[in-house]
C-alpha cells in the first residue's frame, strides 16, 4: 500500500467517523459509474412515467453521469439521515379516520432540503479543515440533497445504504426505510464501499397496500398515479379517478412504507430538527381547510409542505373532506368555499360536495 493510499484510506474512515458525529445515521462512498441506471431512468422517461416533472428529463446524462454535472467528480459521498419522529407511531390510524389529514411522515417536521444541507455542508468543512492532516492538498465539493439531477437512490445503494426496493425506495435490512439521503460530489479519489444486496424476496406488500395501484411492476413506479406525485407535484387539477383512492392523503402517501416488513426494524428519529411541528401528525382536514393563507404561511414556514402553497394544499384538502364520512359540518364547511376566487380550488370543492350530496 502505498501512502497516498493508506492516507486515503484513513481519510475515508474519518469521514464516516464525522459523519456519524454530526448526526447523519450512515456514511458511504461510492464511484460513478451508473450506467445500468441510466438505461433504467431512460426506459422509465420513454414511457411517460415521469408526468409533469419536465425536470426528470431536461438535464439529459447530467443525472446519470456525474462528472457531467459537477466536473473532475470521481466518488460520491453519500449519507443517510432516519427522520421518522415518535409521534408518528399512529399513522394507521390517521390513515383509517376520514376526518383527520393524514401528511407524509417526512414532511411533519423541519423542511430536510434544509436539514440535510446543512449537515452535509458541515461535513465538507470538516473535511477541508482536515486535508493537511492526511496530506492531501485539493478538496473539489459540491453537496446536494434532491436538489439537482441526482440519482440518489442509485448511488446510495452503489454506496452500501441499502437497497432499491420494489417500491423504488431505498431500503436498509437493520434500518428500514423511514429516512433521507445525500450526496458530496468530490474529486478525491476515496476508496469505494461494496454495494447492498437485495433483499426483496418473494415479497410484493408494497404493490399490493398500493392505494392507486402506481407501482406497475417490481422496482417501477408511473408516477403520474402515485398520491405524493399527485399531492405534491402535480400543480393542476387531480384526474377525478384517483381522487376517491386518495383517501385523507393531502400531502403525500407512506402506504408502500408503512407496510413493508423491513420498517419494523425502523429508528425513531434522534434529529430534533425532525419532531413534529404544530401537530400535524394528528390534525383534523376541517381545521386544516379552514386556514387562512397568511396561517397557512406561518404554520408552515420551514416546512416542506410550504412549497406546494396555500392553494394547492386547499385543492389537497378538499380532496380529503370529498373521501370523509358524511357529516353536516364537512357539508358546511364544503359550501363555505364553493365559490372561492379560484378555479382550481372551485372544482375540487364542487367535486367534494357532490360526493356528500349525491
């Protein structure tokens, strides 16, 4: 071995070392050669499973070659960060209460675009102020956390974090899969870790709990289906077929996740930036719909559910009050924003009231 070897090796170690100490949960380094997923991403785009999310597509090979992105890029940090908090213990039966709004058990804390961010910046700096010490003279850096045509989860599992799972999401046989990745985009030449193997089986709980059907195939999902696609990126009207398979999903949708086996070896969360934020695990849709826009800032600023909007979270809601078990109240607070100013946010409501009136 020789000692530029060895100093990589050790600096390696230290990475994950600080990595651990500033709070992520696993630390893995990986090459970027990501050529099997590239023709997977490229069949997936042909077939339209993308939807609106014109970004998925416009960066070309950026996304599956990263020195293309970030040039004289060799390795791939990539870390991982568990974000399920304790009060989510109950998201079942959120879920089997029509009344309540059951929200994806990432976003009920601190935005993690920001959280993540953060601690990956920390790690770079850490690194930087460490370099001389394994004498080595240039660290190129950039950070990300699905924030830039990324193939996150591809490189994570090329990392050892885990898995790609049928659902798509990674997923760790001691960990689950309640948590976040991210990458540092480096020039050193880092040794790599051994990819995570499969553990799927047999298996299909995913698929099947699946409440629009959106994994059309083991490991493929058309996101034009899915709820979090439907909920969150979707900006216009929700196809009226799915609208009923929604459910009490106004933001997002954990089914695939809250029903995997391997989640009953899940963490809860030790990020404090990750504790749920003005009771949103548990929350009535009827207070929800009733937000002001200026309250529907407040309660969500530093949230991730503030990208979506005030409008987009009423569509959401309405949504949710049209799939609730009939009462006077949802059929007063329906009629309450009949004629609201917007066309989109109108629609849904008329479609809600209808189903309680029909």
């Amino acid at each position: 071995m020789s000692h530029s070897t060895k100093n990589l090796n050790d600096l390696s170690h230290a990475i994950k070392k600080w990595g651990l100490e500033l709070g992520f949960n696993q630390v893995g380094i990986t090459d970027t050669n990501l050529q099997t997923a590239e023709q997977e991403h490229q069949a997936w785009i042909e077939k339209g499973f993308h939807g609106d999310m014109d970004y998925m597509a416009k960066h070309g090979v950026k996304r599956t070659r990263p020195a293309e992105l970030v040039p004289n890029t060799q390795r791939i940090i990539s870390a991982r960060l568990d974000y399920l908090p304790p009060e989510a213990e109950n998201s079942t039966s959120i879920l089997q209460d029509s009344h309540k709004a059951f929200i994806s058990r990432y976003a009920l804390g601190r935005d993690y675009h920001k959280v993540m961010r953060n601690k990956l910046q920390k790690l770079c700096e850490k690194i930087q102020s460490e370099l001389q010490s394994f004498q080595i003279d240039q660290f190129e850096y950039r950070a990300f956390t699905d924030s830039a045509p990324v193939l996150e989860v591809a490189l994570a599992e090329k990392a050892g974090l885990g898995w790609r799972g049928k659902h798509t999401l990674l997923i760790d046989k001691n960990n689950g899969s309640w948590f976040f990745i991210g990458e540092i985009y480096t020039n050193l030449p880092l040794p790599i870790d051994e990819p995570a193997s499969n553990h799927c089986g047999s298996c299909s709980k995913c698929i099947e709990v699946c409440p629009t059907q959106a994994i059309t195939a083991p490991y493929e999902v058309d996101a034009r289906r899915c709820i979090s696609y439907l909920t969150i990126e979707l900006k216009t009207s929700i196809p009226e077929e799915y609208r009923p398979l929604i459910g009490n999903r106004v933001y997002g949708c954990d089914d695939c996740q809250l029903y995997c086996p391997w989640n009953k070896f899940a963490e809860i969360t030790q990020e404090p930036d990750f504790s749920v934020k003005h009771g949103l695990a548990d929350v009535n849709l009827i207070d929800c719909f009733n937000w002001s826009e200026d309250e529907f800032k407040s309660k969500m600023a530093g949230s991730a559910i503030y990208r979506i909007g005030y409008l987009q979270w009423l569509r959401n809601i309405a949504v949710g009050l049209g799939n609730s078990e009939t009462t006077p109240e949802i059929i007063d607070t329906l009629k309450q924003h009949l004629h609201h100013e917007n066309e989109m946010v109108q629609e849904h409501v008329r479609w809600a009231l209808d189903r309680h009136l029909a």
